[in-house]
C-alpha cells in the first residue's frame, strides 16, 4: 500500500471531528480505505470512544479489520462489550481477519453467550478463521443446588 497523501488524511482527521455524524461516518470509510499509520492509529481511537456514534464506532472497527494491524486486536476485543450491534459485529469480524489467538477466548465468549444472539454468527466464522476446531458448545446449565453433580461410580472387578 502506498503511503496515504497527509494533506488528504489531514482533512480526513478533520472531518472525524465534525459535529455531523454522517460526516464522520464517510471520514472513518476513507481513513480506512486509504491506509497509512495516522489512519490506523484514529482509527482505533474512534472504536475505543465511548461518546462515538455508534455507527461510526461500527465502520471504524471494519476498516481496522480491512487494514489488518495487529495493533488493534486489543481494542476490538473491548469493543465486543460495547454497547450497540453494529461496533461488536465488526469487531468480531475484524478479529478473525487479523489472526490473532488473543481474540479466541473473547469471541468463544460472546459465541456462547445467547443474550448476544446477533452477533454469535460472526463470532462462530471469526473463531474458525483464527483456527478453532473444537465445536462452540453452549454451556451446561446448572445443577439445582441442593442436588448436585454425582460422579460415576465405576464397578471394581472382583
């Protein structure tokens, strides 16, 4: 990739900080479709505020994804537990496109996780593209307390 043009990526930051959300929201797509170090570095910025549109959060958690740093992993795990569908959906996918082991345990989570029925679809592909083989089971419900789990007597040969 060819270094990003700072006068464009200037006004690219620029319009990150407009009041308009849809101009934000456009300024996120660009940042990530031109690339570059400054873009990266906003761009994980934007996933990491929390007073962000949650739209623009969403986008901004895509690109990192298309632009396939390493140094966002950490950020896009915590924006699994963001607020809004649109920022943890992105982040899932975005975490199976940088191939990151780190991310394997948060994304089993949200996997089983049945409150988070929107986005355990894109947690499933993103653990097997970072190479789960094991079946994401939901976990066992629990015992009632005052019958707890017996283990298995095994009969002793005589």
């Amino acid at each position: 990739m060819a270094d990003a043009d700072p006068i464009s990526t200037k006004h690219l930051l620029v319009e990150l900080r407009d009041v308009n959300k849809e101009t934000r929201r456009s300024a996120v797509m660009k940042l990530g479709m031109q690339g570059g170090e400054i873009a990266i570095r906003a761009l994980i910025d934007v996933v990491q505020n929390p007073y962000e549109d949650l739209i623009v959060r969403g986008r901004a958690a895509q690109m990192l994804g298309v632009l396939g740093d390493n140094r966002a992993v950490d950020p896009l795990i915590r924006a699994l537990n963001t607020p809004g569908y649109q920022p943890q959906l992105y982040a899932a996918e975005a975490l199976g496109k940088l191939g990151s082991a780190r991310a394997i345990a948060p994304l089993l989570e949200v996997a089983n996780d049945p409150s988070r029925d929107k986005i355990r679809s894109a947690a499933k592909i993103a653990l097997t593209k970072l190479g789960w083989q094991n079946d994401v089971v939901e976990p066992a419900a629990s015992a009632p307390e005052d019958h707890p789990p017996q283990p298995e007597r095994v009969a002793e040969k005589i």
